[in-house]
C-alpha cells in the first residue's frame, strides 16, 4: 500500500482543533495517574520531550509542502502540523505544574530541544528527518492505541484524563499523516528502516530514562511499589514490551501502512464522548 494507490476511502480527513484545559498545581496530585508514580511519570516525561519533538517533526513535512505530488497528502499534511502545534503548546502549558511540585525539568527540556535543533536536524538530511517523523508516529500511535484500548486513562485525574485522550485520539487520526508524505516524497524503503531503528532507540531510552530521572527527585527509584508499578506497566498491564516488539516488527514489513491499523474507532469514540465533543474546530 503506497500513497499512489490508496483510494479515496482509505483516505480519513480530519480537523484542527482548539481545546481547552484549565490546569493549576492544586487540582492535579503528583501521581495523577492511578496512584501511581511510575505511570504518572512516564506520561510527565512525554509530556516534557512531546512540544519539541513536535516542533521537530512540524518542521520536518513543512520544508516539503511544495513538493508534495497528491493533493489528499497535502490536506493531511497540513491537518497533521496544526494538530501537533495545538499538542505542543497544551502540554508545555502543563510544565509549570511539575516546577511548582519541586521537579527540576529545564536541564531535561533543554537536552531534548538542543537535540533536535542541534543534532537531529544538522546531522541528518531532510528526508531523513521526515522518515524519523514518519516512524515516531507510528510508536505515538502505538501508545495511543494501548492507553484507550484497555481505558488506561479512565484512572487519571479528569483534566489529565482529557488531556491525554484528546492528544491520544488524534495520534491515532492522523497516524498515516508523515507516513504518506514520505511516501509521496521518497518512500525509500532503506531510509524508512535506518532511521526507524534511531526513533526506536531514542524515543524508549527517553521515555524511561526521564521517568527515572523524576522517580530519582522524589526519592521513589529503590521503592518496591515504583519497581512493581514498572514491571506491570512494561510486561502485564499495558504490556508495553509486548506491544512495542509487535509494531517494530509490523513496520519492517515493506508493504506496511499505517491504515493496516485497525484503531480509528477509538479515535472516533473519543471525540463523540461529552468531554471532547465541543472543541472548537479551527482548520
């Protein structure tokens, strides 16, 4: 399945929208997340790589807008960045929260935005970086997948609840997004893979090296409730391990698409819910 051969209903078009979230230090806990603090603190450090790894990948379809060839690739591209632009600025907002709870996070956010600016982008072509885009968002996805099919996110706190499931549901809406612009663009299969192994290596060293570098500010790393928590989020409860090795292998398939995926019923689920209804829709 490529680019040049999807019909135009295995095309899903979708809009930008402008939630909004009220967040204070007083109404979310430090472990917001069921309780507990490994949970909580994967999803802070998403949290804290997601706005600049955002503005990365913004910036990386954005240098080849003009050059992309399918109008309907296009449309979703543009879609995409005004999706992620809005995911970027609702989750920077929710920095101070954890500045506030005592957690020192600039020395983190200003590795991972040096890292983009200064290494990512300088070190590697153009297509390269799209190709990187294209691969993160199939682990986004993958991780959206998880926390709304097992309803994760049912036991967090309700702004927290709201923010991960609108961010979750338009992972999963506009997962084909970078895919099809790479497609469109180069579609080479070697580049797709290389740079796939890299997305792989960064994207898991981050988010479990910053979740141990937040367990280490609270003094929680050697707790038996903090390593427990670990265990059952990585192999028994969300089954991370599992689900990981699964997508990494899906994406090695030469004929792998993202709509192969059978998950836009949860996005749909979500933005037809009460709490996600009435944003308003700004493209």
């Amino acid at each position: 399945m490529s680019s040049e051969i999807l019909q135009d209903k295995d095309f899903h078009f979708y809009p930008v929208r402008k939630p909004k979230f009220e967040f204070s230090e007083n109404g979310t806990s430090k472990h917001w997340m069921d309780g507990s603090a490994y949970k909580t603190h994967i999803l802070n450090t998403w949290t804290l790589f997601f706005p600049d790894g955002e503005r990365f990948f913004i910036r990386s379809i954005q240098k080849f807008l003009p050059n992309i060839k399918d109008p309907r690739v296009l449309r979703n591209a543009k879609a995409f960045m005004g999706q992620e632009a809005q995911h970027a600025g609702e989750h920077k907002k929710t920095w101070k929260i954890l500045e506030d709870q005592g957690f020192k996070i600039k020395t983190f956010t200003d590795f991972v935005n040096s890292f983009f600016v200064n290494f990512v982008e300088k070190m590697m072509s153009a297509k390269s970086c799209l190709a990187a885009t294209a691969g993160a968002e199939h682990y986004t996805s993958l991780v959206a997948t998880i926390g709304l099919q097992i309803k994760a996110l049912d036991q967090a706190e309700s702004e927290m609840k709201r923010l991960w499931e609108w961010h979750a549901a338009e992972e999963i809406e506009h997962k084909s997004a970078a895919y099809d612009v790479f497609l469109d663009i180069s579609g080479n299969y070697f580049r797709r893979m290389i740079t796939f192994l890299g997305v792989t290596i960064v994207f898991w060293a981050a988010t479990f090296i910053g979740a141990e570098i937040l367990l280490w500010q609270e003094g929680l790393t050697f707790k038996w409730k903090t390593r427990k928590d670990a265990f059952r989020f990585i192999f028994i409860d969300e089954k991370v391990f599992f689900h990981a090795l699964g997508a990494f292998f899906r994406y090695f398939r030469p004929n792998f698409h993202p709509e192969q995926e059978d998950n836009l019923e949860l996005s749909r689920t979500i933005f037809e819910s009460p709490e996600h209804r009435y944003y308003k829709e700004i493209a």
